[in-house]
C-alpha cells in the first residue's frame, strides 16, 4: 500500500521532506499559502531527483504523487505522516496543529522546528501526545540524521511511528533524551558560529580562511567519527581518560570568546557578507548547491564502500531496498542510477565503471543461484577471470541504465554470463560484456566445484537463457 | 638534492610529521629522549605507510631515510626545516629553541603547539625572527590543514620557506591573520568539546549519540564547504544576508551554555569514558585507527574524483609528484598503490577497478603522445570502444603495482595498447588488458584524425613497441 505524507509548509525544508518521501514511493499532499511554493519545491525536487538516487546501487521505488492542497485539512487527510515545517513562529505553529488535529486526530506530527521544544509546541493542543520535534539537516533529500524530541507528554506509540516512518525512507531518528533549547546538533552550531563571528570581526581570519581551517582538519575527521570516538583515539592506548586529563586544564584558558556574545550590528553583517561575497560570489546558489550535493555524494558513496558511518546507514536502507532478480530471459539484472563519482576527464562514464556496473550485475545473479553473502562468508565464491567490454554509445551521471544478463554458460565450475547495459528511459544499448567466471574456495583461493544448490540453480538459469 | 628536516618530539604528532616528510622523499633527523621513541615513531609510520600512498594515483617518491640523533644539535645539523612537537610546556619549548639555535641558527622553526602563541615561543630566543606556530591535525601524515602562525617578530623570509616546505609536502599552509590563544581550528574544537561536556553532564544524550548527531548532519557538511559557504547556500538566493538576519537574533537565546563552563571533576570523566568505553571499546586504538585513516582516504579520494575541497590540494600535489612517462620498450604508464575504496565482497580489488587502472595507464599513453589535458580541453580525445581484461592473480589494497604498456596498433583513428599490471615488488603479472581506442572529436563525439603532432608520436611509440 502506497503511504501518503502530509507536508505543511514547503520552503528548502519542506521541499526537502517532501523529496525524501516521493523518491522513497509515498504520495505527498503539500499545503502552503505562498504561491511560489509549487515553484520552490519544484527547484528542490530538481536537485533532489539529481541526488537521492546517485547514493544507492539499485533504483529507488517508482516515484510517488505530488498534490498541493488548499487547506490544511485536505492535506492532512488520509496521511500516515505529517511533517510541519512552516516558520518559527510559535503562535502560527499552535494554529497549524489545531487545524491538523481537527482534521486528523490520530496521525503523528512531527515538527522541523529548530528553535522551540516540544513542550512549547504542544501548549494548548488537542491531542499533545501526538505531538514531537523532528528536526532535519539540510538538504533533507540526502543527510540522514533527524533529532526525534519528544516531551514527557509525547505518546509512545506515536514516537514509534515516527520511528518506523524515518527509517523505511532512509533517515536515521535519533532520540534526544530530554528537551533543552536547540536540541543537540544546533547547540554545537550556534557556538561554532559565535566563536566564528568573533574571529571575523577581531580580524584573526576571514570566512574563507575559516571554511579552510574547517574542511582541511577536523571538518572531515567529524565527517566519519564524531567527536568522542576522534578524540578516544587521539588518546592512544589509554583512550579517552587520557584524552581528558590532557585537555582538561584547558576549560580553564581563554580557549573561546564564548563567555561573551558579539553584538549583532550591521557592520558585522556587512563584514561578514562581503567576506562571504568575495569567496563564493563567483557561483550562483543553484551551483554550489549542485557542487555541495556532488561532493556529499561522493564522500557519502565513500562510507558507504567502507561500511562506515552514513554510508552504513545506506546500505542498511538499501538492504531494505533491493530484491532479488526475477528468473526472466534476459534477466534484469540491475536497475540503477550513474553516480557523479563515476564519469572522468572525458566527462562520461569512466570505463572503467562499466566493469564495476557488470561486476555488481554478476553479484545479482549469483545472489540469485544462491552464491550470496551467506555463501562468500561460508568460504565459496565466484572470481572473474576474463571480461570483453564493448563500449557502445556514451554514459552519464544522472541517467538510469539497466543490465539484461544472459547466462550463456553454467556448467561445472564455470559461470559465464553476457551482459546488456541498456539506457532505461527507451532501451537504448550502451555496452555490453562477455563475461566468464569460476568457481572457487576462498580458503584455497583455487577453482573447486560449487555447492549442489548453486549448481541446480546454474544449470536451471542456463538452460532457461539458451530458449529464443 | 633530497632536503632534511629535523623533527624533535616524537610521539603522535611528532610521528605524523616524520612520516609526511619520509614519504614525500625527505630524509629525516629525530631527536627524542624518550626510549619508547623508535617504536611509536614506528607504529605512526607503519599507519602512514599503508594510508598516504592511497591518496595518489601515481607512486610517491623514493622514501627518504630516517635517523635518530642522540642530541637536538645533531638532529637539526643540516636541516632544511625543523619542527618541534614535544610536551606543552613552554620553558621546555624555549629550551629546546635556545639548543636548536646554538646548532643551526639560519633554519626556521616551527612548532606543533596548540596552546602558546608565537610571540611566548620567542622570548629569550636568540633569533626570534625564525620561530613560528606550524599547528597540524592528527592524522598529519593525512589531513593537509597547518595554522601557520606569526608574531610580529617572525621574519617574512621564514614564513615564505614554510609556505613552501609545508606545501612541497603536500600539506596546506594556512596564514593566521594575528596571534590569539588555541589559534583558529581548536577554538572551535575547544567550544564544541565544552558544549558536548554539558550535553552529557545534564543526562541529554551520550557520547555516541553526539557522535552521530555530528556525523550524520554537519560533520558531513563541514568536511567539503566549511561553515560560511554552508550556511551561504542555507540562505537561498538572497544569500548570507538573509541567512545572517534570519540567525542573528539566535545569538541572544539560550543555544549554547558557553556562558558557563562545566567542572572538570572525577565524575565527569567517569560518566564520558564510561560512556565511550560502551560505544567503541570493542574496538582496539589500533583498530580505529584505521577504521579511521580507511575513511578518510576514501572520502578525500572521493572529493579528490570531485576536484573539490581536500581533494583539490590532492590534485594540485599530484601534478607536482607526477612527470610523463618514458619511452621505453615497454613503456611503465603507471605505478601506484591499491587503494582501500577498490575492493569488494570477495575482499580484493573489484575487476571493474582493474578497467580504471588500465584506463589510467592509457591516459598516461595519450599525454606522452600529446592528447594530454590542453589536447582534450581543445575538443579531441581518444575514446575506449573496447577491452579484454585477463584477471590472472588477486590483487589486495596496499599493493603496489605497476602497468607496462605496448603500443601495437597505432595508424590513423586508432590506438590500441596492450597493458600488463604487476606487483611492483616481485614483478608478479597480475592481470592484462587488450585496449582499442578510437581518435574522436569531443564536439561531435564521432571519430575523426589525430592533430598531426599526435599521430607522429602514436606511430613513433608503436614502432618502437613493434621492436623485440
């Protein structure tokens, strides 16, 4: 059953959420009064259509229906999620709750609110257990962390379904354990923010030198491990009490200017926005927006081969994404999006990524006779030994392509398979592969016979493909 | 000439720099009282060893050779740069600077402190003028941030040798405007650490779950643009002037608690170990030590692939390290390491990573034969139509590995290479690779004549190649 999501208020946040659940299958009914929002959440759609797929090797759900409704009743009707994102005004939020509660009682509200804390939120409402903060990181379509905040009036059951709806769309909730201003993520912005508008207007660097002295050094150590686990290794063998009698004397030095505020003038303003103009003026929105997502892309993509961090929460979404091949002539294989990670110098596709693509499509039909990870990790395997590429018409990042596989060979210890890379939207052939494979012990690492149930499997696979 | 620097203090920090300056070709001069030294310079430099090779896609140079010296005037004798990295304490640093300068007083100085600022270095020094803050972030044989900085007294003539020893090494020399306390990096870090303390402290969240509020939000986001041109492209068209108006009042509510320090006592450290222990004691520091340099490498190659961020002072360092490759019969196109983000399922380089290697190896063969990056910019370029890949031993990450390439077509429209990859330290063949490219114009993106220059240079190599 396709679910539906009501989105209230469709700026860059709501825009993102309703991304995030259209590309993961669900209708979206949209209600914001701004008569740019049908526009706005169009440019975010743009982007996020570009991006969500690029993190995952198969396709996403068939997109899901999007609706603009004219009241909040109407799009909150029949929605198993509703996400309230409208601006940070407590008195307006009070009235959107109202209205939804009268339309909908019995669905969950989440809230993207990143100033007030549930209790706030909750202030007069009608049903406050259903009421909680879940408050997302932009771009919503592709960083997964939301801080889930309920108050000790947030009904179980409804953080449970929040729970349940975040995660099947790839996000990843985290509880916060009691409310406090700002939640968790936002109070480590705000300070690094405070500290940074001092160092500008004390002159000490400018935004671009902060950017710098962010990205190169500890901005990409955060990116995989946080701060603790850093710092516990910064330790060494004596890990994190170390760590803490070495650094502790400094909570006493002059270390941040945070004891104290700078005040907000339009000289700082101007300052800073100059500053900001001279090292990124060059590049409008829309292009760093593209740059920021690539890069995040890529980097997410990285984890995601490492098993680490983000990219361990992809795979476990992507886990729930996939099934198996089904049994056709040809078999599709593999369904998938070209990743900006994968083109060169040539600007398409790097040729060395379609071996990749038909790599992965190999793993498909091995899955599919049985040679799955269960099997690798009881010590069998198949190993490419010869592959012939032809490179037909050119790839790139973005497009959808599927591979139609054909085993042509599957007796023994050989497994031989021709591949089709083909463009999805009109079947168009990119290149294909003559691929052979054999069967092996990965304790011996030489070529053995494969396990009965594999073999049956093979030889059902290739006898269905040599049929017209 | 091969340079020398002298490192003294030889722990973590210490360490990372000895082994930046060893692997990027420097011979190195250490000087530690510590008996423990030899062996923990030993243990950074077998971590370095696996890790920075990966950045590069192509070999670094020779290793240099590393000394232990018994006294600091032997260590510096000879120095091209001289880094200080021992205990923070600063009668023992002015110690050290009194010893450094009474054996070589023409060398610049600098040190890995966070805590003193330049000019508290200087005093008492005898040549003031040399001494400077080199600040690096740990791992330093991996992340390219140093805060470069001067006091009034340092001489420009030293920053200027620094500027270019530090980005020789492919490191990022990053100027601070004027001397202030923890320099730029660790107010931040020093902000975060104290917030983080309070998060626990009051019972809002635990170590893991600030680890993953960081680096499932904006660790990921910091890791490629930093805080300013993040929060520019948060602001939407209308840029830092909108999102500073829309934050600006933020700053007089309660998000931070930096307006009070929490007290460092014994049950503080209990409650943060003890809660580090339960998220990573499973793992060993060595352990996550390469859980960590693994994802760093993977993510700054992946930022490499964008040409973005660190990886853009990746590929400026790469041009430098990388020259053409020579005529010979074969021709050696490529020698690099196998890097962590190339494997796959069955643990070993993934076949489609052998395709890239090759493809490398060609892009190699069209620079020599002038279809280089000016060639392609100018709208012509060889395209790979296709490739027979013989997969003959398994290949694993850390290898070292090399390409010859034969040229054995090489008239009109077309090159065609046949590559063989092997273990660089055996010679072992590892895998082979018949490659047919066609000369195409980027505009048309049809097949057309190589520009006169090229085509003599293809049928030179392949006359050449033709020979026993």
């Amino acid at each position: 059953m396709t679910k539906t999501a009501a989105i209230i208020g469709g700026g860059v946040i709501g825009g993102g959420w309703a991304a995030r659940f259209l590309l993961n299958g669900w209708n979206v009914q949209v209600f914001d009064p701004d008569p740019e929002a049908e526009r706005k959440i169009g440019e975010v759609m743009t982007n996020a259509r570009h991006a969500l797929p690029m993190l995952y090797d198969c396709a996403l759900p068939k997109e899901g229906t999007l609706r603009f409704c004219t009241t909040i009743g109407e799009a909150v009707t029949g929605a198993d999620w509703i996400q309230e994102s409208v601006s940070e005004r407590l008195e307006l939020k009070h009235k959107v709750f109202a209205e939804v509660q009268a339309a909908n009682p019995d669905t969950p509200i989440g809230s993207s609110t990143s100033g007030f804390k549930p209790s706030e939120l909750q202030q007069g409402a009608q049903d406050a257990g259903k009421i909680m903060v879940t408050h997302p990181f932009n771009p919503v379509y592709l960083l997964p962390l939301i801080e889930v905040v309920p108050s000790e009036a947030t009904d179980s059951a409804a953080l449970d379904v929040a729970s349940d709806v975040l995660t099947s769309v790839g996000l990843y909730p985290l509880r916060v354990r009691k409310e406090i201003d700002a939640h968790i993520a936002d109070r480590f912005l705000e300070a690094v923010w405070r500290e940074a508008l001092w160092l500008v207007k004390d002159g000490i660097a400018t935004t671009e030198e902060i950017d710098n002295a962010i990205r190169y050094g500890f901005g990409i150590r955060w990116a995989q491990m946080g701060l603790f686990e850093t710092y516990r290794v910064a330790g060494g063998e004596a890990g994190m009490r170390h760590f803490m009698a070495q650094f502790g004397p400094a909570l006493k030095w002059p270390w941040t200017k945070l004891m104290d505020v700078p005040e907000f003038t339009d000289e700082l303003v101007d300052l800073i926005a100059d500053q900001s103009d001279a090292q990124s003026g060059h590049l409008s929105i829309r292009e760093l927006e593209r740059k920021r997502d690539n890069n995040l892309i890529a980097m997410m993509r990285a984890l995601k081969q490492q098993g680490n961090a983000a990219g361990a929460l992809i795979l476990d979404h992507q886990k729930a994404l996939k099934s198996l091949p089904e049994a056709d002539n040809p078999m599709v294989s593999t369904r998938r999006t070209i990743p900006v990670d994968w083109t060169d110098i040539n600007g398409h596709m790097n040729e060395g990524r379609y071996g990749q693509l038909f790599s992965d499509a190999a793993e498909e039909v091995m899955a599919y006779v049985g040679a799955d990870e269960a099997y690798i990790a009881g010590g069998l395997s198949y190993f490419t030994v010869e592959t012939t590429v032809k490179y037909i018409t050119e790839t790139h990042a973005g497009e959808e392509v599927m591979v139609q596989t054909r085993v042509t060979q599957g007796e023994g210890k050989k497994l031989r398979c021709f591949h089709e890379m083909k463009r999805a939207s009109d079947g168009e052939l990119l290149a294909s592969c003559d691929q052979l494979m054999l069967h092996v012990s990965l304790e011996t690492r030489r070529t053995c016979a494969p396990a009965d149930h594999v073999k049956a499997k093979v030889e059902a696979l290739a006898a269905l493909h040599a049929t017209e």
